[in-house]
C-alpha cells in the first residue's frame, strides 16, 4: 500500500465518518470547508502540545542542519584530498 493509497483510503473512512460538508476532498462546491489554520484552531490538541511539538521539530531542524554542514564539509575534505592524490600519481608517472 503506498501513501496515496492510504490517504485515499483515511479520505474515504472520514467521508464515511463524517459529514461530507466538511470534508474538502469530497464537497465540489467548497461550502464550510475549514482553512488549515481552522483545522489547527478546532482541534482537539491543546495549545501546549502544538507548542511542544514545533519546539521538537525545530530542534530536530537544527541538529539535522548542522549535520549536514559537516557532511558538506566532510565532502568538501574529502574531494580535495582524491584531487591532491590523483595529482601526486600523476607526477610520479603511476598513471
């Protein structure tokens, strides 16, 4: 089952649920479709967890951005050092 798939088929168990009204992907006209800002207003999470959430996940950003500095860096290393190596075989006559 890919992703789609299981979106389609949450679409079609919440068309089943709910008051199709309210649900974007099956009402054509568009009436009382909630915004994504509504959804997150009239939801059943309470503020404190959204706040802890997006603090998690912006720290996880962080950590994965600094990763991936160092990576470049790594790599950065890494190509000049084949570079230097490839030029030092060729002096020699090895290549």
């Amino acid at each position: 089952m890919t992703h789609r798939d299981a979106e389609d088929l949450a679409a079609e168990i919440a068309y089943m649920q709910d008051d199709p009204s309210f649900h974007p992907r099956h009402n054509k006209k568009g009436k009382n479709v909630m915004t994504e800002i509504e959804e997150y207003l009239n939801a059943d999470v309470p503020k404190e967890v959204w706040i802890h959430r997006n603090e998690a996940l912006h720290k996880h950003i962080i950590k994965l951005e600094t990763d991936l500095i160092k990576e470049r860096e790594d790599h950065l290393k890494l190509k000049q050092k084949v570079k230097d190596l490839l030029n030092e075989y060729r002096n020699k006559g090895q290549i």
